[in-house]
C-alpha cells in the first residue's frame, strides 16, 4: 500500500472525519472505500 497526499477542503476533512468515526473506521480506510465506489460507478 502506498501513502498518498491530497489536498482537501478543511470542511471536507471534517465531515470525511466525523462520518469515519461513526462507522468505527479511519480516515484512509473511508476514504479508499469511497474511491473504489466511485470508480466502480464510472
């Protein structure tokens, strides 16, 4: 796995973070999932 850098809004952030937390998971965890639905949506 690698570590990628991006550049988000910091209200974004915040609400990436807060829905992370209540599905009891991690930021990166969220956000590669969110990737590959959008990907599979395409």
């Amino acid at each position: 796995m690698r570590t990628v850098q991006m550049n988000l809004d910091d209200d974004l952030v915040q609400t990436v973070d807060e829905i992370a937390h209540s599905l009891n998971t991690t930021r990166s965890a969220f956000t590669r999932n969110a990737l590959r639905e959008a990907i599979i949506r395409i």
